[in-house]
C-alpha cells in the first residue's frame, strides 16, 4: 500500500508560523536561554526496512506552563543541528516528524484534540513520528527528544505445507480494513477514524509469501470470549479491527484465510503504534470447521451444446461461503 501524509487542524491558527529560530522578544524581563535539541527514534520497533528511522522533517511546537506570550514554534527539513532560545521556565512540547510541509503555529488545545494525519494513496518517504513531553529550561539546555512511530509493522512469512502442496494454491495477500488516519497525540481506537482502506493485492509464488505492511495505529480492542486461535475471526473481531486476508484456491474452491494481528492469538485486536507484529503462518489444509478460513464454491447448471436462434437458454449458478458474511462475488458473461 502506497501512502502520503496531510494533517488536518480543525482550527485556524491565529499566530504566524516561523521556519527559523529567533531570539525571544516577547518577555523583555528574561533573558532567552539557548536550548540544544537531539532528536531519537524509540527502538521499541527495530525493522531492516530503508527508511524506518529517516527523519525528513520537523515540526516543533512549544507552550510555557506560565507565560502564555511565549507560544513558538519552530519547522526544520534539515536536522542535525537543532538550536534556539527560550525564556526559563517549565515547557511543553509536542513534535510531529515526516509530515512533508510546515504545519504553522497552533494552540495547545489545537494539537492534543484536531492533529490528524491522513493517507491518500502515495508512498511514505519515511514512517510519520510523534512526541509530546514536557521540559523545564533553567541554564543552557540539553533537549533530547525520543519520536514514536506513529504507524504500527507488520510482517508475514507464509508458506503451504508440503503435504497440501498440490491441493493449495495461494494467489494473493491483502491488508483489509486499515485506518485511514491516526491521532498523533491520542490514542487511535475506531472511534477516531471514520475511514478504513483496503491495500492493494500482493502477487507471488503460489506456495509461499514474505513481505512487510505498514498501517496506522488501530486499537480496535479485544475479545475475551476467545480461547482457541481458530476463533479469531472476522465473526468475533471487535468492530473495526484490522486483518490479512489470505486468497487461495483449495482443490478449485475459492479460499479465503484470515490472520488478526495482536499482542496474542486468541483474545487481543490491537494493532500498537510503533510496535511490529511478526506472523508466520502454514496452511495445513481447507477446514470449514476453522472459523478463520472461509471458502466460496459455485455450482452452473448445464447448458445444451446448441440452440435455434429464438429460443431462450436459460440455467443457474448457485454460490455457496463459509465463515464471511461480507462476501461478494461480480458475475459476467460472454456469449
């Protein structure tokens, strides 16, 4: 799945942005102090992929607990050298990296409930990143600040069992039902996001699979009723979770599997920001009676070999699914 980013505020900004850092002329009692800022990405999720540690922006905020005249903000696309001057104080912060543009001054209330970043069909230049800490600035200032991904990895090693291999076929592998934004300082559960997107269909050897997805945070929640790893299915998901979806033919029957993500395989949906899941998965077999698998078989009536040209042919399909409710099929036809 491609992506790009663009963040939605839902309210105006009253103050003007500035790109570079300026001395501080708005508490002329105080001298600015000078703070250094170092920038580092929480290693809580490690990847091998190019690019998941790349910071290509910068957007800074910061809020004096106490001054409110002292509001700044600060936007960087060069970041090996971050400086500027504050007033002393206790500070707030909050950060929001690889957003592609300037995002300009906002209110504290602004970024905490309206900062939203959306996809729109393009390809991450770098996974988007998020902090907010607070700080206080009573010297010359050392500012470290740890950014989070604020989208989730999610990795698949897939592969048919040898002794199904023949009966099996896999033809694709699609992330379905993928958040289409994430709050960048809230947690971001189905109630925040109103869209969800399907991923394009990956292509590849019939008998194996390996590749990696990137998706946005979606705390869909959990199911505690779950005690088998066959139950975790689209029928006893929490509304708005998640899920790989597995195409195969099973001795010609249309095939489906389904895989949740969580922090296990029975009861949690969770899909965490800056966290990667890392499934491997054999198909044993074509079971019905497994609720994560769903199969769709088609039974035509038979036609004659020729008919004059006014008379009518008529027939019927009969379309038989197991275990998807939100199954469809298109039919067309060619005389």
């Amino acid at each position: 799945m491609k992506h790009t980013l663009y963040i939605l505020f839902c309210t105006l900004a009253l103050l003007a942005s500035c790109s570079e850092p300026e001395p501080f002329a708005g508490n002329p009692g105080r001298d600015p102090v000078p703070v250094n800022v170092t920038l580092n990405v929480s290693r809580r999720s490690v990847s091998s992929e190019t690019g998941d540690n790349r910071i290509e922006d910068l957007n800074l905020w910061f809020f004096n607990r106490t001054l409110a005249d002292t509001a700044r903000h600060y936007y960087y696309t060069a970041t090996n050298h971050i400086a500027f001057s504050l007033p002393a104080g206790q500070y707030e912060y909050y950060a929001i990296a690889n957003a592609g543009e300037d995002l300009g001054q906002r209110t504290q209330t602004d970024l905490d409930k309206n900062a939203v970043m959306y996809e729109n069909g393009e390809p991450f230049v770098a996974p988007p990143m998020t902090a907010h800490a607070t700080f206080t600035v009573v010297g010359r200032t050392q500012l470290p600040i740890m950014l989070t991904r604020a989208t989730a990895l999610v990795e698949l090693d897939l592969t048919v069992d040898p002794s199904v291999a023949e009966d099996i076929s896999i033809y694709d592998v699609q992330l379905i039902g993928a958040p289409a934004s994430v709050t960048c300082f809230r947690d971001n559960t189905p109630e925040e996001f109103d869209l969800t997107v399907d991923y394009r269909r990956d292509v590849f050897f019939p008998t194996e699979f390996s590749g990696s997805f990137y998706l946005f945070e979606n705390l869909a929640g959990e199911n505690p009723q779950i005690t088998d790893a066959r139950q975790k299915s689209k029928e006893n998901a929490p509304r708005g979770a998640s899920c790989l979806r597995i195409g195969a033919l099973c001795n010609g029957v249309k095939a489906d599997y389904f895989v949740f993500p969580g922090a296990n395989s029975t009861t949690d949906f969770n899909i965490r920001r800056n966290q990667r899941y890392r499934i491997n998965a054999v198909i044993k077999g074509n079971s019905s009676i497994d609720a994560r698998m769903s199969s769709t078989e088609f039974v035509v009536s038979s036609f004659g070999m020729t008919y004059p040209v006014e008379r009518e042919a008529t027939g019927w399909v009969a379309v038989y699914c197991s275990n998807d409710g939100d199954n469809y099929v298109d039919l067309t036809y060619r005389i």
